[in-house]
C-alpha cells in the first residue's frame, strides 16, 4: 500500500471550494485524519499509509466534489459532518442528505441539510402539519424553519409568515424599550430576522414586510387568534409555560403549519416553573401529524469551535 493518497481535481473551481478561504479546510482535513493533506497542482494527497484512512479520505473528497458540484462551499462544521457519517454507518445517510433540499423561489437560494438529523429535520418540515425542532444552539432548527417557511410563502402555498416568542430576558433585564410593538419585540426576534435576511435579497425582504407577507407577534398576543393558510414559527420555545405552549398549539388552523424551535439547556423561567416545550413534546408524540425531531451537538453546524463549547459545558456538568 502507498504511503499516500491523491485524488485529482480537474476543475480548479470545484477545488477552489473544496480547499475553502485561505485554505482552511485544507486544514481542517489534516486534524481529522491526524495526517498532513497537501495540495499540489489540481492533486489533493493524504500523507498516510493507513489503508482505510485512505479509503475513507477518498470518499470523503468525492462526497465535498459533489457538494461543491450543487454550488456549496464546503466548511468546517459541513466537512466534519460528513466524516461523521462515514464513520458512523459509511455514508449510508448521505443520499438522503443530498436528496433533501430547500429552493426558495425568486431567491434562487437552495438550503441543504448538513447532517442527517438535519435532513430529519427537512424531512419533517416538508411532511407534518405541527414539527417540534429540539436542540442546542447553532444546530440550524430556526434557520431551516425560516427557510422553509420562505419557500411556502414564496410559492403562495402559504399568505403570511407569522413569527413569535415568548419575551422572556436571558437573565438579565433590559429594562423599557421605547417605540411601537413591532419595535419592541424586535430585539428578541432577531434571529429570526438574520436567517430571512441570509436568505434572501434586501427588496425581497423590504417588500415581504411592507406587504405585511410577515408579522410578528409576542407569544402573549396570540390569545384569541385562529391562524389559517400560514406558516408559524415560534422561536425558543422552551420558555414557554404548559399554559403558553397549549394556547399556542390550539390556534393552529386549516393549512397551517407551525413549527416550534427550543433548546432545552437554556430554559429562562423561573425556578420550578415547567418548560411547555418538554411537556408538549413529550405528551404529542404519538400524534401522527406531529414531528418531533431532536438534535445534538454532533449536528452544530454555526462552526466546529462551537460544537466544541457544547461539548465543554455537557461534560462539566
């Protein structure tokens, strides 16, 4: 067996991708496969006479070809999940993986799951009137919400995209914020905002708000309401009470589809105080309408220094 690896580039685009800015995921291939990867020309060698290192390398530089094939820019956190699914159950996830996929119209942005659970995730979204997303932060659940929720609207399978949460502080108080509702509860919707933002262009985005296409809404305010022919994200759910949770779920109407996100380690409630989205999720899961989908750390995909962090903060406990 050689004491290398080499998988040749004919497109110097493609390996453009696949090397990433400055060649970090150049690097990144090195720490996984604990063995220098060098590029030389349009070759990408793996210093390692490892037999199935190598073989797994090889398929793994195949698997980002492809990747970079449908126009994404392999990185970190992307590169590290596809080699944990070759290790896990070799690759047997990865066609589902590719064959999941978001295109929101008039855009042209295609949002492509980057674990398997992610692709759960989609795979959720696309099928169940009610999706309960659970998970830690930088796993994608508001991200890939929002950008299903644009292609439903975007597509006029849906009128309105209604986003809301429970206003609760993150353990400190922000005191009186001035302005009108919408301004008010602006801060803590921000996410939400960022991945439309990311997903869209600014007119597109301008128009969609001025045409009230998007509201917004605080949990309190949702009391009374019936909610038809939308599409409802209700971001950080986990600090919700029993009693919001079961308002909330009860204004699902006809050809609604409502998806709630939590990270169930950052609960803000008060002490003792039982967080809706656990209950919910637990005592609808046999619901055939509803999908509950749990991630992990191992789906983070905000960067690989943050999975580390979780990691950190799990094992500390």
């Amino acid at each position: 067996m050689s004491d290398s690896t080499t998988l040749v580039l004919s497109d110097s685009v493609i390996l453009q991708r696949i090397c990433g800015a400055n060649d970090r995921n150049i690097r990144y291939l090195g720490e996984l496969f604990a063995a220098p990867v060098l590029v030389r020309g349009n070759e990408v060698i793996l210093d390692s006479a490892d037999p199935e290192r190598q073989q797994r390398f090889l398929t793994l530089l195949e698997e980002l070809q492809d990747q970079a094939r449908q126009e994404r820019d392999p990185d970190p956190g992307l590169i590290k999940a596809l080699y944990q699914d070759l290790v896990r159950d070799n690759g047997a996830s990865l066609e589902k993986m590719k064959r999941t996929c978001v295109e929101i119209p008039l855009a042209g942005t295609r949002v492509f799951p980057r674990s398997p659970r992610q692709a759960a995730v989609l795979e959720s979204l696309q099928t169940k009137e009610l999706s309960f997303l659970i998970g830690p932060a930088g796993t994608g659940k508001t991200y890939l919400a929002v950008a299903h929720a644009l292609q439903e609207l975007l597509s006029k399978r849906k009128r309105k995209l209604l986003l809301t949460r429970p206003v609760v502080e993150a353990g400190e108080s922000l005191g009186f914020l001035p302005g009108d509702l919408a301004q008010k509860i602006s801060p803590y919707l921000r996410p939400l905002y960022d991945a439309i933002e990311a997903l869209l262009p600014t007119d597109i985005v301008r128009r969609l708000y001025d045409q009230n296409l998007i509201e917004i809404a605080p949990l309190a305010y949702m009391r009374g309401r019936s909610l038809r022919d939308c599409y409802v994200i209700l971001d950080e759910a986990q600090n919700t009470t029993v009693e919001q949770m079961k308002m909330f779920l009860t204004r699902i109407g006809e050809n609604t589809t409502a998806v709630v996100n939590g990270d169930v380690t950052q609960v803000d409630l008060p002490k003792r105080t039982r967080s809706g989205l656990l209950h919910a999720a637990g005592i609808l899961r046999d619901i055939p309408e509803v999908g509950i989908t749990r991630l992990g750390r191992e789906d983070v995909v905000r960067s690989v220094l943050v999975q580390k962090i979780i990691r950190a903060y799990d094992e500390e406990r």
